[in-house]
C-alpha cells in the first residue's frame, strides 16, 4: 500500500485530498508557493515544502521541483488534484520515469484525450456521439468549416478548458475577430493556440458522467452531475440529479461513458462532459482526465470516496464498486463561494478574511482551504470554498441550501454569496428550467443582493448592531496589548507541521 503521498496542489482541494489521505493513514506531504506560506494545507500536512515564488509558472507548474520534493520526502507517490499540472501527461510520464506512482490515469490516455481534436476522433471511433464541428487552423480555414457547420458556432481551445479560448460566434463578419482572441487567450492559458470550431447547441444544458476504473479492465459510472449554471464558461453551481433528465436517459449517457473510457485504456477517475439538448439529446464534449472540482456531489449520492478509490487503484488494487451495487441516494447540490464581486462582472476580490464562519448541521459539507485571518491571494482561482449539501430530494435539497447560505459569515472581501441566494429563491431554477445560458439572461435578478423581508428588517438591523460593536471592541483589544512578534496563533503554530 501507499505510505505517503505529495499533494502537487494548493487551497481546497489540496485539504481535501489530505483528509482521505490521513483517514487512510497515509502521510501527506504539501508543497507551497510564497503566497501560500500561511495556507491551510501546509498547516494540516505532515511536512511541507517551498517551492517557488507565488507564480505559478515558477512553484505549482515545475515539474521538476516538485519531483525534487517527493524524492527528499520519500513520498511512493503524487496526487495532482485539478488545475495546475493534474491534465500534464508529460507530468504523469515524469513520475513514472522517477518511479514514482502519479494518482490518476495513464500517461497515454491523458495524451489520447488532450487534444480536443483527437479526443473528438477518438470517441466518433468508439460510438460516441459528438457535437458537428472541424478545424480553425486559420481565419479562412474557420469561416470555411463555419459556412458548413451553419451559424451559431463556438470557437474552442483544443488543449485547455475552464471556458478560456472559446468564444461564441453568430455571424460570418465576427469570425476573425473573435478567432484571433480565442487563440491569444488559448496561448496564454495553454501554452497552445489551437483552436476548433463546434456547431454551437442553442439552450443546451452542460450534464457530465463520473467515471471511475482501475488497472484490472474493471468500469463504472457514478450517474450524472448538471453543470449548466455557468459564467463565462465557468461553472458556478452544480446539482445531481439533473432535472431534466429521467433515469433511462442517465443510464444511456453513462453507458456511453465508460465505452468511451474503456476505449482509451482509462483508469482512475474521470469525467466526460456533454451538451444535452432540449430534445434530449447529447453530444460530447471533452473528457476531463482528472478528479472534478464538483466531485463532492457524487460523493454525497453514493457514498463512494472518489479520492480513496483513485489512491486503491493507483496501488494496483480492484474498485470497490460494482456498477450493479452503485445506487443513488438523494439529491444534492454544490455552490462554488468565491471572492469575487457579480455586481462588478464577477471581478475577483482577494484580500483578508477577516471574519470566516461557513455553515454546519445535518448533511451539509464546506470544502475550503482558508481559515480566518487568511489571505485569499491574487495570483490563483478566486475559489473560497465549494458549499455542498445533501437531502432526500431536489426541493429539500433547495431549502437545506438556502438555509447553509443564510448561516455562510464572510468580511473582509465581496464574494457571491448574495449571487447564491438569489439562485437558490429563482422560481425558474426551483423549477429546474434553466440552461447554460441562464445567467446571462437573468443577470439583474441574480446580480443584486438578495432582498430582506420587511418582518425581518428588525432582526437584521439588531444582529448587524450586535456585530460591529462586536468588531469595534475586538479592535481595541489589539490594540491595548503590545505586540511582541507574535505573529501566529497558538492554533496555527500547533498545526504548522514540518515547514521545510
């Protein structure tokens, strides 16, 4: 079995992966960039390691001092997350190189699904179905394979995701302008500025199938997520089930994804993604190989711990699970809370968490790597903390959430929890009728603040009073008592770990 693990990641995930980590009893080992020195995965970790300037460039993206680490560590083996070099199969080849074990799928089949291009032939290979589309290697070549697709069409980064290179597109003359801002912004988040063209599916939900395999051919499905409630192509709030899909539908696309897995020789976890249209069709989109951001909703419906499975498998041992004894409990949901401000475009606010008090009680789960007093820096993802909770049915699910969202406490910087709020109270979206889109059509509902009922206006006023006399006479607490250097906290020095 595996004794310790790096953990080639930071923030949330990078603490949620050394949970499951220590309740296996497996050691963890973080690594931080200047920025992070004061985060919370370094506090919880066994030891941790500099690696760099805040940069990313320059810490969480070298491979090589990252490799440096695990081999002064004696880790067995590294665990990217998502994001940062997690898709890298140059990455996951290096680790092999080094005789290291890398949590998470073959080096071959990363670079099987990398491109979005060969992705695209490779499942039409295997009988999945896939969106229209063809090559923009120039502005001619784009206008070209438009003309034949039919306009409305979606330009695509073909070595990225996240929604950065893709740019909607609904006539000839916006082509080469919108082709030339595709690619640079493909280049510069990718390192690569291949793009690609796909008819573009009007009103489609963004519905993605968790798939999980190991060494030994076995693989299943763990049903659906829907994913549509996005902004600039970057997902904001999840749920599972999905509304407007009924079982036989879940049961057809997820076939469809482990054949398409199988095809690539997957194992590990993994995600594909497809648009669903309101006809009830479906049509993929790009397989995510790596754990999602989003997991924690799948985990909430079957009781599967996604990352204990990926650190099984990556020892060479069988899946837990069957698909026939997978069943789905429940519903859940995933609100992403980010420092960022919706009434200013969802620009990022980074700063002091001043005050920090997330919600708890039944079937609720805060996924954060912040604690009070941190800093959210400027230099990465905005993300705080992804909400998740759980109930027996969608409505349920709704109310248990608007409940974590009103308990959610945040000073210090402008996030989106009133952006939630409104969401959640949305009569279209308690409905479940929305769809990739939806935010952009209802932006002035759900980029205000939430509104107060008048019964509550007392209330509010009373708690806000209570609150600021709270903070004035904490200040002049700090205030009186001289500062002798100590900076830390004798709860953040006692869980500091090893800071190499």
């Amino acid at each position: 079995m595996i004794r310790k693990v790096l953990i080639a990641n930071r923030g949330e995930i990078a603490v949620r992966i050394l949970r499951t980590l220590h309740e296996m009893g497996i050691q963890a080992v973080a690594v931080y960039s200047e920025a992070d020195r004061g985060s919370l995965h370094v506090r919880l970790a066994d030891e941790a390691y500099l690696i760099g300037p805040a940069l990313a460039s320059e810490s969480y993206l070298r491979i090589d001092k990252i490799l440096d680490v695990a081999r002064r560590a004696g880790c067995d083996a590294i665990h990217p997350g998502y994001g940062f070099l997690s898709e890298n199969r140059d990455f996951a080849a290096a680790c092999e190189a080094a005789g290291i074990i890398f949590i998470g799928p073959p080096a071959s089949a990363m670079s099987a699904m990398g491109s979005k291009t060969a992705a695209r032939a490779k499942m039409m290979a295997a009988g999945v179905p896939v969106t229209p589309g063809g090559d923009a290697n120039s502005p001619e070549e784009a206008l070209a394979t438009a003309a034949r697709l039919g306009y409305p069409v979606m330009l695509k980064a073909a070595f990225g995701g996240g929604g950065k290179g893709m740019r909607l597109v609904e006539r000839a003359e916006d082509l080469p302008a919108a082709f030339e801002r595709a690619q640079s912004e493909a280049a510069r988040a990718f390192g690569n500025a291949t793009v690609y063209l796909e008819k573009a599916i009007v009103r489609p939900r963004h519905v993605e199938i968790q798939v999980l395999g190991d060494r030994h051919g076995n693989m299943v499905h763990l049903f659906e997520r829907d994913c549509s409630i996005q902004r600039r192509h970057q997902k904001v709030v999840e749920e599972t089930p999905c509304p407007a899909a009924d079982d036989e539908l879940i049961r057809r696309m997820g076939e469809v994804a482990v054949r398409g897995a199988l095809a690539v020789g997957y194992f590990s976890a993994g995600t594909f993604e497809f648009l669903l249209g309101e006809d009830g069709s479906f049509y993929f989109l790009e397989m995510n190989t790596r754990l999602q951001v989003e997991h924690p909703i799948t985990e909430w419906i079957t009781g599967v711990d996604l990352v204990a499975e990926m650190v099984r498998v990556a020892a060479g041992e069988p899946l837990s699970v069957r698909q026939e004894t997978l069943v789905r409990r429940g519903a859940s949901i995933e609100c992403r809370i980010y420092a960022e401000d919706p009434s200013s475009g969802f620009l990022p606010s980074p700063g002091k968490l001043e005050a920090l008090r997330p919600p708890s009680g039944p079937w609720v789960r805060d996924d954060s790597g912040f604690y009070e007093g941190s800093e959210v820096p400027s230099h990465y993802d905005p993300l705080v903390s992804k909400l998740s909770v759980w109930a027996p049915d969608r409505r349920a699910a709704i109310a248990r959430m608007q409940r974590a969202l009103s308990e959610y406490v945040v000073t210090g910087i402008r996030t989106n929890l009133a952006f939630h709020q409104n969401l959640m109270a949305h009569p279209e979206f308690q409905a479940g009728r929305y769809h990739t889109g939806f935010i952009q059509e209802h932006t002035a509902a759900l980029c205000g603040f939430a509104g107060v009922p008048t019964e509550d206006e007392a209330h509010l006023a009373a708690a806000l009073a209570v609150a600021v006399s709270r903070a004035e006479r904490r200040t002049a607490r700090e205030v009186s008592i001289p500062d002798h250097g100590a900076s830390l906290s004798p709860w953040v020095q006692a869980g500091r770990g090893n800071l190499r």
